[in-house]
C-alpha cells in the first residue's frame, strides 16, 4: 500500500508501506495493553523489513462502564529491544457498544485513531536516519512534552464530546476514574 493511501483505521492490523524509495513494514495495536490484543502476533509477521513500526494508542477508554487501558513503560522497553519505531496515536471518534447485554451500558467501540497525527509521526519515521531506540526515546522525553498539551486536549475534547453523545448530562458527574 502506498503511504498517500494508508489510513490506520482502514488498514489491516499488519503490512506494507510504499513510500519513496523504501517499505516499511507496520503493525497496529487496538489497545496499549498488551495481554488484551495480543499484538506480538502482528508485530512478528512484519519482523522481515529492514524498517519496523507498530501504532499504539497511548489510552484507550471504553467508557464509564468499559476499560481504561494505558501505555506502559514496559511496552516501549520491549519496542526498543527489538528496534521497532513507536508511532503514538489517540482515538479521536467511537461507537457506543450495540453488542448484546451491552447496549444499555456507557461503553464504546470502534475507535478511530486521528489519522493524520498518525501519519506525521510515519512521514518524519520514513526520513529518520537513526535508529528505533533513538527515535523512541526522542519520541518520550522530548516530542512527547511539546506535543503532550495538544494530545491531552484532543483526548479531553473526544471525552467530551462521547460523553455528550452518549450519557445523559444528568449522569455525568463521577464518571471519571481516578
């Protein structure tokens, strides 16, 4: 697949980009908690490239009556052992759960990574000369500080705005955990 038309949220879980001159080889987690997608799986079957990067979600909140998942520093220890480029993303838009038994819940499902900051992140992978550990550490002691308000804003807009969707206003209060 061509970089101009990989979409995370499209793409399957693992494969191929073409960009340039270059592939590199992508897989994508559905959660930051490793033990609940299992993405090793995916991140396996892209271990022949010379160039590796895996999407993960820094949260994923299911709702008030679903999971709260959370990046682990385990997690990014593990990516810089195996040299894999960590491409950071957020969910910017879900579903409220129609599954059985669950449709009178406040939970979501089929989150969407904002696409774009997905992209930038792979754009300035695909032109990095250094190597996965480098780029990983730059990503979470300095990228991550500068672009950290602007992340939190996004994720606190999109709470927002499922809360407002979803949960009647009357039920809003104690719906955050701590």
């Amino acid at each position: 697949m061509s970089f101009l038309d990989f979409n995370p949220n499209n793409s399957s879980a693992s494969g191929i980009i073409q960009a340039d001159d270059m592939e590199v080889a992508y897989s994508k987690w559905v959660s930051p908690k490793r033990t609940r997608s299992y993405p090793f799986a995916r991140i396996y079957n892209t271990y022949n490239s010379a160039k590796i990067l895996t999407i993960i979600p820094v949260i994923k909140d299911e709702g008030k009556d679903g999971d709260l998942d959370k990046l682990q520093y385990s997690t990014i220890s593990w990516m810089n052992l195996l040299n894999i480029y960590i491409v950071l993303g957020y969910y910017e838009d879900a579903e409220k759960s129609q599954k059985k038994n669950q449709s009178s819940k406040d939970k979501f499902t089929n989150q969407k990574f904002n696409s774009k900051f997905v992209k930038s992140q792979i754009q300035e992978i695909i032109e990095y000369k250094q190597s996965a550990l480098h780029w990983n550490k730059n990503l979470f002691e300095n990228a991550l500080l500068i672009s950290l308000d602007r992340l939190l804003m996004h994720m606190l807009l999109y709470q927002l705005e499922l809360m407002y969707k979803f949960i009647p206003m009357s039920e809003w209060r104690g719906i955050y955990r701590q």
